[in-house]
C-alpha cells in the first residue's frame, strides 16, 4: 500500500510558519539568528518533537529531526530563512514538507532499510554567510571567513550567534559524523517562471549554479553641493553608478549569466554632501566555471577602471565564492521514475538559484525536485505557487524517500 502525505496538514503547517516574520510592509523576513527565525526554529522544533522523531538543534543552529537508529542517514530539508521582504515559499516548503514525509512515515511505519532525518539548515540566504548552515554540516567552513561575516546592518556573526547561545567555535565543530548523510533530496520552488510557462508541475535538477558575492567599495571626496564644481568633484556615486551600468552590459555581451548590484549605500548621505563613499552588495552567477571565473576577472578589471578615470579609490572584497555544482544522476533517475509513477511530467532543468543541496553535492548523493512559481516570481512579497502542485511535489518527495530508505512499501 503506497503511502500518501495529508496534504490539509502540509498546508496548516505552511500557513503557520509564514507568520513568523510577517511585517505589515508584505512579505516575510526571518533574518538568520534573528527573533523570528528563532521563534520559527523552536515552532518546528516542537512540531518534531510533536510528530514523535528525535529533534536536536547543533552548534549551527540547525535544526535536526530524526526518525530511525543511528547510522548514515537519508537526509530531506532546505531553511526557514528569509530574505528580507521574502515569501512563504522559498526554503519553507522543503522543510514543511520534509516534515509531513517524515511524520507520515512515522505514522505509517513501513520497514525502511534506512534511517530518514529532516533538516532546516541557517542562514541559506547568506544574511551572514551564504549556505553557513549546511556548509558547517559537512565541515566546509573557514574560521577566518567566520570572522569577517556581518550582516548589512554590520552586525558581526559571533553577535548574532550569542544572542542565540551560539558560539564561532563550537560552530566550527557542528559538522555531522563523516558519512552521516546517504542521500540529500530537497524539494523547493522553482523561483523562476520556466515550469509555469511549460504548464508542467515537476522540475528536476541537474545542476545548480555558481555563486560570488563581493563587496566593494568606491572611494572618492565629500564636499558641499553647492560650492563644489561638477569638474572638481570627487563623486562616489557617480563611479559606482557607471561601474553597475558597465558590469551589467559586459554579463549581458559575454556570458549567459547574470549579475546583480543588490545592495548601495551613500555616504555620508545628505542632499547637500557630494557622496564621499559608496559601498555596493554584488553577486554573480553562471552553470559554467570557466565563465564565472571571467566574469569576476572583468567586473573587477571594470571597477579599476572606473575608479581610475574618475580618480577614485577602489576596493573589492570577496565575500563567498560557490562553484557550480552537478546534482547526482543517480537521484535525478530515482526522481524520474517516481515522477512517471505518479503520472506527474516534469523537466529537466539547471537551478539559477543557489540552494543547499549544492553544498551537500559533493559530500553525497543530493538531489533537487521543483515546483512552479507563479509568474515566476521569488524573493518578494508575490511569491506564490498553487497548492496542488505543493502536495504533488510533496507526495513526490515521499516516494522519492521512501526508495532511498529501502522501504518495502515502495516496491508496492
Ligand atoms: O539567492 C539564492 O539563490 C537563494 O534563494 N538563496
Ligand atoms: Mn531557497
Ligand atoms: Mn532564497
């Protein structure tokens, strides 16, 4: 007898967790180590403990819910965190339905040839340190880029952690036994409009993209606004203006790419003060290695050259750098046959968003199941996808498990 998730508990679970975080603006923010991620961490711990599998959270934050011994485990998660202004899709629904798998097995109790464990991994988003949460999983943290993590508030990461009860050194030794982990599946939005334009409801991923965040900075003179020739000026703003406009139009002439200024701030930041420095949030991304590697040698060949030309100073600090990541042919063929299975189609597709499963890629077998975004938007407000293709995906998922844990009731 095949089992099947309870798709009005999926979503009670959903709606649920989407208020944490709610501002009145629209939108959702759980920033990592915040309040509301915190608050939204001990709601799922409780939800865990609730549905009756072993709940832990480690020296990352990250919170654990086991069902099963000890021994190398199928693990099925995302994270609870949020952009700021985010929605209530994006990780949420890899976590909420990780849950609902694990407790409809729970609950139903096929032999499994395997132990299952979800998991909700901090600080994805990078509020602090991109993917901080499954990267201290498998040991993939430098205590020096630990060191300089701030968020845009300039908050340092060892602040944010203690307000938690966490600590940079004993994050370090957050990472789960070697071999822990058999398999990682992740099921999440698809945060683009490809699936919905196709009107199929499943994505499967074989690749996710490579990621660089810098931080830079253009150096010129604060001066008075009125007094101060255009011709004599030292005009941050300006450089980092034309920088922006020239990386854009270089990514869009040489690669298929994308590159993104999220982020600038003014100072001092008065109508009447020439700005004297502007700091800038940029990240870029492309499937390709090589190409990434060309973008990065020529924003910053571009940077140079501006400051040059409008005699400005400039500096570039690399923040994170994620190579592009395949996914596990063998999951994506486990996916496959599920998904025919169900008589659900589905695409083949890469990801140009960054998610966990590409931190866990080169530690185990990882594999990535998506589902539309309503007109393809993520990472705002609209963020939105239909129920049913959420209990689909989620009802995917349980299959997908209950192969990878050796189930007997899979071969039903
Ligand atoms: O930014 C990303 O690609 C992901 O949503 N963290
Ligand atoms: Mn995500
Ligand atoms: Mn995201």
């Amino acid at each position: 007898m095949r089992l099947a998730i309870d798709p009005f508990r999926l979503r009670k679970n959903m709606e649920e967790l989407a208020e944490f975080g709610w501002e009145s603006t629209g939108g959702i923010w759980r920033e990592s180590f915040g309040a509301a991620d915190q608050a939204a961490k001990q709601w799922l711990i409780a939800k865990i403990e609730a549905a009756r599998l072993h709940a832990r959270q480690d020296a990352a934050g990250n919170v654990w819910g086991r069902l099963g011994p000890a021994g190398p485990a199928v693990l099925v998660g995302s994270h609870i965190d949020t952009v700021p202004a985010g929605g209530m899709f994006d990780g949420a629904l890899g976590v909420v339905a990780a849950l609902e798998c694990l407790q409809t097995i729970r609950e139903q109790k096929p032999a499994l040839g395997h132990p299952l464990e979800m998991v909700a991994f901090s600080d994805e988003e990078g509020a602090f340190l991109s993917f901080l949460g499954s990267r201290a999983a498998v040991g993939a943290l430098r205590r020096e880029e630990l060191a300089e993590a701030q968020n845009m508030q300039g908050v340092p990461l060892a602040q944010a952690l203690a307000a938690c009860g966490l600590n940079v050194a004993e994050l370090l030794r957050a990472r789960s036994t070697p071999h822990a982990i058999r398999a990682y599946l992740e099921l999440h939005i698809e945060q683009g409009p490809r699936l919905e334009a196709a009107q199929i409801p499943i994505g499967i991923v074989r690749t996710i993209v490579g990621i660089a965040a810098y931080r830079i900075t253009f150096q010129g003179e604060a001066n008075h606004a009125g007094t101060t020739p255009l011709a004599v000026r030292k005009d941050a703003l300006l450089g980092a203006a034309e920088f922006a406009l020239q990386v854009d139009a270089w990514v869009r002439s040489h690669t298929l790419g994308v590159v993104t200024v999220g982020n600038m701030d003014v100072l001092p930041g008065a109508f009447n003060i020439v700005p004297g420095e502007v700091r800038l949030a940029l990240e870029f991304r492309e499937a390709s290695s090589a190409q990434l590697a060309s973008m990065e040698q020529a924003i910053l060949q571009i940077g140079a050259e501006v400051a040059h030309q409008r005699n400005l100073g400039f500096r570039a600090q690399k923040l994170s750098w994620d190579e592009p990541v395949a996914l596990s042919p063998a999951i994506i063929a486990v996916i496959r046959q599920e998904a025919d299975a169900l008589g659900l189609k589905f695409q083949l597709m890469d990801s140009g968003a960054g998610h966990d499963a590409q931190i866990l890629a080169p530690q185990t077998e990882a594999g990535m199941i998506f589902i539309p975004s309503l007109q393809g938007k993520s990472h705002c407000p609209q963020e939105n996808s239909r129920w049913e293709h959420i209990e689909q995906g989620a009802q995917l998922l349980l299959n997908c498990l209950l192969r990878l844990a050796g189930s007997e009731s899979a071969k039903a």
